[in-house]
C-alpha cells in the first residue's frame, strides 16, 4: 500500500500557520483557564495510557481496553469497519499525513487507521517485534517508530527495521525525536544516535543518557528535555547530555514522566505533586531541587481528576488535555477570565455576587453583601488586595476621585486610587428599620441619592437627608434602580416597569405610551449622553421624549438584563439571567440609525464557565475598568473580559457521517448501493468534533434525491427520513461551531434505494403500455355503443318524421289540393274579362305555390334532404315574391363569403326571417323592406327593416298578439339555435329585426369530434 507523505518540516508549517493563533496567552494565569475534567463517572474510559488529537477533530484516547474517540460530551468506543486490531492497549499514536492514524501496541505490531479500516503491520512486514513505544516525523515524511526491540522506519511503501547495517546498534529505542532541521534521533542504552537528512546511516552513538519521553521543539527552536534527573534546555541535541542551561525542574525522588510544549512556548510538564507551567528558561542550579520559582501548579486540591498523569496534549483549538490515572483534564481559555478560580473543588468561589466600581490603573473594588465580606480591590492582573474591614457592603457609588461604601448603617467615602478612609455619613432615621441601603449614586451638582430597603428615595445634600416630594409616593415608593446622568438629571425605574425623570424641579415618567415596554427595569447606564435601559423583555434608547426598542438575535440574549454598559469602544455589554451578551459596536450604530435593525450578538453562558443566574436586585453588576477590560459579576463568580484580547475564531470543525440504520438495522458500507426495495425508514447518525465547545455545536443537512434546501438541526446529530423511493440519494451534512465558522467541506454519502419489480422501469412501461391499450379498447367500444344509441335516436327520429309527413300529406295537402279544385271549378263559371275570376286566379297560383312548399317539407320530413339551392337566394327569391305580391319594393343585400349551415340551422333561420318579412308585407304598410345578411368568421349577422307604421304598443310591450304564435315561434326557433334575436322601432317609423347566429367550426379530427359524445354518457 503507497500511503502518501508531506516533509515533516512542510507538515509543521502548516501546523504553526493554521494553528499559531489557536494557543493558550501564555500570560493568562493557570488558574485562571476553563477547567473541566472527566472521570469514570462521567464516562471517561479507566486507565488512559495516551491520547492525541486525530485528522478528524477528535481526541483518541488509548487504554488498557482499547481505543476511545472523544468528541467533547461522549466517549464512544473505536470499532473497526473493516480489519481487526491486534491488541487493546496502544502505547504510542501519531497522526498520518494521508489523514489516518498510526498506532504502536504493547504486544508488539503497528496498525494504520484511517475511516475505521484498520491494516497492520508485524515483523513480516518489516516491523521490529516488542512494544512500540513512540513515533515520530522527519523532514521528508518518513515515519519512524521507537520500541523495546528497536528503530523501524516507513518510507511510504514499507516498514523497514534498522539495524546495525544501518549503524544502529542498541538493541532498544527509548525515544525518538525529529527536530525542525530534519534530523531523527533515537535515544538508547547507548546513548543518542542522529540520523542526517540524505544519509542512509546513523552517526555513531554520543553520550551515554538515556530519556524516558521524546524531547520537545518549541517555536523559537528551544528542545526541552526530559530525563530521569528532571527537566532542562539544550542548545542542541549533540551536546544532549551537558548541563548548558539551569534545571527547570529538578526532583530525584519522583521526576516528571510527561512533558508538553504548548505554541504559545509554555511547558506543561507533571512531578509527583500535580500539573505545572511554566515560561522559565531554567532557575535551578546544579545541586538544587524543586520548580523554578515563576512556575504555575495545578493539583488535585485545585480539581484535577489524579496526582498521577500519563499523557498530555494540545489540540487544534489550542486546548491542553491532561490524561491522569482518575480521568481526562482540559484546560481551556475562554472569554471570560474568573477572578478566584483556584479555589477547593466544591467551596464557594468568594467572589461571588460582587459590587463593582472601578479603579485606578485598571483595578476593580469589590464590596458584597456578606457578614464574612469586607471592600476588596483587585489589581489589573487579578491580585486581591484588602481594603479596611468595613462589614458587609450593600453598594458602591463612584464620584470622581472618591468612592462612597454603604455598610454598617452608613456611607463611608474612600480615596479611589489608595483606599483612605475620608469621611462617614450616617443613614437617615427614616430608614433605621432595615438600615440597608440599596444602590445609590452622586448627581452632577454633588448630591447624593440613594434607595433605602423599607423607607424609599432620598437625597443627601447640605448634610442633610430629605425626600423628593415629587417622586412617586413623595419619595416613599421603593424604586429598583437609580442613575444619576451627566446632565444633571437622576433616573429612577420601579417593580411596574416604568421609570421616571427628575431634573430642574420638575418628574417626566415613561411607560408603554412612551414607548417603553421592556418589563421591571433594573439595569440603567448613560453613553455620550444616551439613555440605556435594560429589562426583562429587552433594551430601550432614549431618543427626546421617547424610548425606542431594539432588536436582535437571537432575542432572549438582550432579555432578562440585570446590568448593561455600554463600553469607551461603542460595544454593548449585558449581564442577564442566562449569561453575558456581548454586542459589537458596529451593530449597536447600525441600530442607532435604524432601529428596526436586528443586532448580531455573542453569548457567555455555563459552557465558557458562567455557572449560576443573578439576582435582579444585586447594583452595579456590570463595569468598565480604566484598562479597557469589562467586568461582570453573578451568584456563582466575578470575572472580566478583555476586549483587546479576543480569542481568534475557532478552526472549522469536521462533520463524520457515523452510521445508517435502513428500518432498524446498521448497514455495511460495501451495501450502501443496494439497499433493498421497499426501503421506508432511514436514519443517519453524524458528529463532530470541537473539543473546546462541543456543546454549541450546530449542524444542517440535507438528502440530495429528496430535499430541496438545508435542514437545520440545531444539535441534534440524527436525521430521519421515510417513505424514500427507489433513486440514488446523496446525504450532506456540515457543522457550525460556536463562532459561526462552519465545515469546509460537508460529509457525504452516496447511497441507492433499489426497487421494486412493480417500480422498475420496464414494469412502468409495460403498465403505460396496457393502460393505453386498456383505454384505446374502452374507446372503441365507447365509439361503437355511441354509434348505436345514436342509429336508434335517428331511426325513431326518421319514423316520426315520416308520420308527420304521412298525417300532412293525408290531411292540409289533399285538403288544400280539394280546395283548389273546388275554387278552380267556380273561378271557371265567371266570365273571361269578370275581375273576380282574375282575383280568383291569382289566389288559385298562390295556393299552388303554398301547395308545392308543403310538398317539400313533407319531402324532407321523409328523406332529411333539403333543396340544392342556397339558403340566401331562398330567402331573396321569397322576398321577392312578396314584393310582388303586396306592391310593395323589396331590396336584399348579402356582405361576405356565404357561410356554409347544416341543414337544420338553415331551416330554422329561414322560418325565422321569412315570418319577419311576411309580417312587414302584410301589417307594416311599408314603402320599403329591406333584408341584409352579413357573413363573419364565427357569426352570421340578419336584419330585416321597414319604414312602416311600427309594431303596435302592446305588442312591443307583450312580445306578442293574443292568440297569435308567429313571434314566440321566432323567438323558440333562435333560442334552439343558440342564437340572439332583437327586434326595435326604428326611428322615423317602422320596426327592425336583428338575428346574430353564431357559427361553430367543425372540429379537424375524428378524435375531437368523438370526444364530446365520449364525455356525455348516457
């Protein structure tokens, strides 16, 4: 197997460069680091002989029962997904350069780990036989491992033992260490042998000490080294065993086993006491025990799980892991910095629930209302300093170079810079039953106010105490918080959440019409003349005569403030029930100009060491020290932040996909291409890794194949899905550590569902394929049932159609035809030239003609055919022949290319326009009728006029004459059509008839003409 390797030298640049930032500030005290440790109890694995943080983020933690990862909350067991491991107890582990582990066990072999495929390597493999002790990477990649039998070394494709052809000749390897300059050295019984970039061969052995631990390599060069007598400096590893510098450490009677070199340059290193640190270059001199004197211990008093340490180690987020006998340390530097944090495990810090004012030179004075407490200041770097024993101190008020405490029923003013007592004003009577002052402060013209427990506002001006009368209450009402403002005016909120103003003799107060809703108000602070008030449901500006609320995100990290501060540089600070909030200046002044603006905030809580909540009465939680540094204090600590010093962001964190569970049961890698069909339920566990806050933690995913966006997750580390079809899916998944910095590079995971055979392809096609037949078969029959019923329909259509033409033929048509014979005979008894018989002739040709017309109808009763001629020339040759009749002028008129009927439409239009000429001939006593027929695209427009004498009132008003059925037949025969029939009195005089018919196209396939009859079941 070719693994691939960088230059040992090209690896730690790249460590120094992504991580140089990510180092413990060797100047911030170990006591005053993030502590936390883990034992049996809280899952921590027995007896850890080693630990390292692996390519993946987490810790690996060996022990006498295997190997453990850690990812901050739980240990899990590693398990190999694909090979075995050959023993339970790893001596030695070092990352790989191709993202893997190595791993030197106790019974002898080396494996490689990489994504729980596990490959080792024994004697036949080139692998010296007995313990591995130790690892190490020189400038070309190489890998080599020390062991009770030996030096072997990996070049990329194969162990190889060095021996003495190679000019090793000990027959252990205590310790092996490759220095920046690329040199290897392995340290044993006889001395140190060094191993030259570009040489194929040890130089011979020099000195004769041998070492217990690797040395360590600073940034600067240094090599610490560790042997039995204890710990030192050496200028280089030729001259390893001659005392250059003084000891650092020095103990025969239980010297140090574990040495670590942090990036900042401090030494970690562990004795028979506990842990220490230290930047000492060395202050023993040769005949001297001990620790140098600038040397940091953190014991077992201190909380640390065990005296006994085996291992240490620095991850990429620069926190230091201590392995002990009882457990796992870490050693963390977080935002805050805990004054008093090297106290007993399980006491009380006494620093808790503190008044704060600030000093000079960056100190902070301290008073806390406590039989036991007396005025304390704190230096710039957290040295206490007593101040005189005064009892218990119920407030602190600041007034320039003095400071006002108020205890033992009485403000005592000292000198800020040195603490001397000036002055002492007793309580006013008023308040003798509590004798407890709550909070106080000193207005620009001198005066002192103050709210006394029981007794309400006072002022203290002219050595004399006195109330307000126009406060609420005359002063008596008790008010939460006070705020005297620089321009002379004194604040005052109450336990209803309004607040008041008093300034040049006259009270404003503000509530909800003001725009101050924000609940009981309890933290007051003044910035370059802007008014800040804190409560429990927010923030609020004064503006004028208004306050206006902002906004932020997330919403509860400005809700249930306590104090507030609004720091020299512009940024926001708020201590509330749930932490600290911290709001950068420049989204505190993308608020100020608009405020509906939702700020970005950044959050302190238990996680960073902030245990406990906070009183909403406890004054002046919250300060700025002359130094830049914001302090806070709460029931649990006092602490300070400093903004000069922020920690860098955290390194992006690594997301793992864990496992898949299809329906209940883990699924092998080698299956995830064919997961059965009929998948339904499909669970994915995944994680991460931030060993510093692992807890703030956040992840987003998302299956390709089935979601559309991100799904956020929040901490949870499942996803579920179900009802999944078969496809290929593709799950993505990314983390987002507590500084907002998410994975480089989501984890994915290819997988598919396989299907069904009814969800295969050709399955669907075969059903597409018989449901088109299905449907074509169903149409036919459809078609031919259609045909049927509509064969029936015409066939009793027919039957009636000739029995009405059988009953008018039989009836009026050989009635009329007697009647013209019976007038024909008496016309033929007048004489020739008699005008009667030429009337009587002319009534005899009109009835023939009648006669002839209903010939016709009853010929197309029988046969459905109607005459060649065109409906037009019909109507024009019967308006003509009307003319002619009645005397009466007759002009016709046609627009457009005729439009083509069908055969009963015709007819019914004829009807209708030749009963409304009929009715001009006969009643309108006309001069001049007139039809014109107008063809569109889609209509068929008919009007008939005349400039007659007009359509009776009653007619027009009724639509018809009684007892005459001409206009209803009009009006029947166009609704039946589909058409509009209109008719008008024209003006001047006569009457006009509109028909518009419109004209439906025929449809250009038999599958359009079918389908209306195929939707209308019968």
């Amino acid at each position: 197997m070719r693994m691939p390797l960088l230059p040992g030298w090209l690896l730690l640049l790249l460590l120094l460069w992504s991580s140089a930032a990510q180092a413990i500030d060797a100047g911030r005290g170990l006591h005053q680091l993030q502590h936390t440790s883990w034992t049996v109890r809280d899952g921590a694995p027995e007896d850890i002989v080693s630990i390292t943080q692996g390519n993946d983020g987490y810790l690996w933690v060996g022990t006498h029962a295997g190997i453990s990862r850690f990812d901050g909350l739980r240990f899990a067991p590693l398990v190999a997904s694909e090979g075995s491991f050959p023993d339970k107890v790893p001596l030695a582990m070092q990352r790989a350069s191709d993202g893997g582990m190595w791993v030197g066990w106790q019974v002898g072999g080396i494996s490689h780990v990489k994504h729980g495929v596990v490959r080792n390597f024994g004697e036949a493999q080139g692998v010296q036989p007995g313990a591995i002790w130790g690892f190490a990477i020189d400038g070309q990649g190489a890998v080599w491992a020390a062991g009770v039998s030996g030096i072997s070394r990996f070049d990329g494709h194969q162990w190889k033992t060095l021996g003495a052809a190679q000019g090793y000749t000990a027959q252990k390897a205590s310790a092996v260490f490759a220095d920046r300059a690329g040199r290897v050295g392995v340290f044993s019984e006889k001395g140190l042998f060094i191993w030259q970039p570009q040489q194929a061969r040890f130089a011979p052995p020099i000195g004769r000490l041998d070492l217990r631990a690797p040395p360590q390599q600073d940034r600067n060069g240094r090599i610490y080294l560790l042997e039995l007598r204890g710990i030192r400096i050496i200028d280089s590893l030729e001259r390893y065993d001659r005392l250059d510098h003084r000891w650092i450490y020095r103990d025969t009677s239980g010297t140090s086993g574990s040495m670590l070199v942090d990036r900042a340059g401090s030494l970690w290193f562990d004795s028979q006491y506990g842990l220490h640190r230290t930047r000492s270059s060395g202050s023993l001199g040769p005949q001297q025990r001990g620790i140098s004197a600038d040397t940091e211990s953190f014991l077992p008093s201190n909380g640390l799980s065990d005296v006994v340490i085996a291992s240490l180690c620095e991850d990429n987020e620069g926190n230091v892991w201590v392995a002990t006998a009882g457990g796992l340390d870490r050693f963390r530097e977080a935002g805050p910095v805990v004054l008093g944090s090297n106290r007993k495990p399980g006491t009380l810090n006494p620093f808790r629930a503190q008044r704060l004012l600030p000093g000079a030179n960056g100190a902070m004075w301290l008073g806390r209302r406590d039989d036991a407490a007396t005025l304390t200041l704190v230096e710039a770097d957290g040295t206490v300093r007593q101040a005189p024993r005064i009892g218990r101190v119920d407030a602190l008020i600041g007034a320039g170079a003095s400071l006002w405490a108020a205890s033992d029923g009485a403000l005592h003013e000292f000198a800020v810079s040195d603490g001397k007592r000036l002055r002492r004003i007793a309580f006013p009577a008023a308040s003798a039953a509590l004798n407890t002052m709550r909070e106080g402060a000193v207005a620009a013209d001198g005066t002192i106010w103050a709210i006394f427990s029981g007794a309400g506002a006072f002022q203290y001006r002219d050595g004399t105490w006195r109330r307000e009368l126009l406060l609420p209450g005359a002063g008596s009402r008790l008010p939460l918080m006070l705020l005297a403002d620089s321009g002379g005016r004194v604040w005052f909120s109450y336990a209803d959440g309004s607040l008041v103003m008093f300034g040049a003799g006259r009270l404003h107060a503000y509530g909800p019409l003001q725009g101050l809703d924000i609940g009981k108000i309890s933290g007051l602070a003044q910035y370059q003349g802007q008014l800040w008030a804190g409560g429990e449901k927010g923030v609020a500006l004064w503006r004028g005569e208004r306050f206006v609320q902002l906004q932020a995100a997330p919403a509860a990290a400005v809700q249930g403030v306590v104090g507030l501060l609004r720091a020299t540089d512009g940024s926001l600070w708020l201590n509330t029930a749930s932490g600290v909030t911290h709001i950068a200046a420049s989204e505190v002044l993308h608020a100020l100009h608009d405020p509906a603006y939702v700020m970005q905030t950044h959050s302190y809580d238990a996680i960073d060491g902030l245990h406990g909540g906070i009183s909403l009465l406890q004054g002046r939680s919250v300060a700025e020290a002359s130094d830049g540094k914001i302090w806070f204090s709460r029931q649990s600590a006092t602490f300070w932040f400093d903004p000069h010093n922020r920690l860098p962001p955290l390194p992006p964190p690594q997301a793992e996909i864990l496992a898949l569970q299809v329906d209940g049961v883990s699924v092998a890698p080698a299956d995830l291409q064919r997961l059965p069909a009929g998948t339904r339920d499909l669970q994915f566990t995944y994680n991460a890794s931030s060993l510093g806050t692992p807890a703030r933690l956040r992840f987003q995913y998302m299956l390709e194949g089935y979601d559309r966006h991100w799904q956020h997750a929040g901490s949870q580390r499942q996803a579920q899905y179900t009802g999944l079809g078969p496809g290929a899916y593709r799950f993505r998944v990314m983390a987002i550590n507590g500084d907002g910095v998410p994975s480089e590079q989501p984890a994915q995971l290819a997988l598919r569902v396989l299907p069904a055979m009814h969800q295969t392809w050709w399955f669907r096609s075969l059903g597409v394929l018989l449901l088109s037949a299905g449907v074509f078969v169903l149409l036919r029959w459809r078609l031919r049932r259609h045909d049927t019923q509509l064969k029936a329909r015409l066939e009793v259509q027919q039957a009636e159609r000739e029995r009405i033409a059988r009953e008018l033929h039989d009836t009026l048509l050989q009635g009329t035809q007697a009647m013209i014979l019976h007038f024909h005979m008496a016309s033929l008894a007048l004489a020739p030239g008699d005008p009667a018989r030429a009337a009587m002739q002319q009534a005899l040709d009109n009835a023939e003609s009648l006669l002839r017309e209903g010939r016709n109808q009853v010929h197309h009763l029988r046969t459905g055919e109607e005459t060649d001629m065109p409906w037009c020339v019909v109507l024009q040759r019967e308006g003509e022949r009307l003319a002619l009749q009645h005397g009466v002028r007759f002009r016709y008129g046609e627009h457009g290319d005729t439009t083509t009927l069908q055969l009963d439409d015709a007819h019914e239009i004829y009807r209708i326009v030749i009963e409304a000429m009929r009715n001009a001939f006969r009643h309108a006593r006309a001069q001049l009728i007139e039809v014109q027929v107008s063809h569109d695209a889609d209509s068929v427009d008919i009007t008939v006029r005349d400039d007659g004498q007009g359509m009776p009132a009653n007619v027009m008003s009724d639509g018809h004459l009684a007892g005459h059925w001409g206009l209803p037949g009009m009006r029947e025969r166009a609704d039946r059509l589909g058409a509009q029939l209109t008719h008008s009195t024209r003006l001047g005089g006569g009457t006009q008839w509109h028909l518009h018919l419109p004209v439906h196209r025929k449809p250009g396939n038999w599958l359009t003409r079918c389908l209306p009859h195929w939707l209308r079941w019968r």
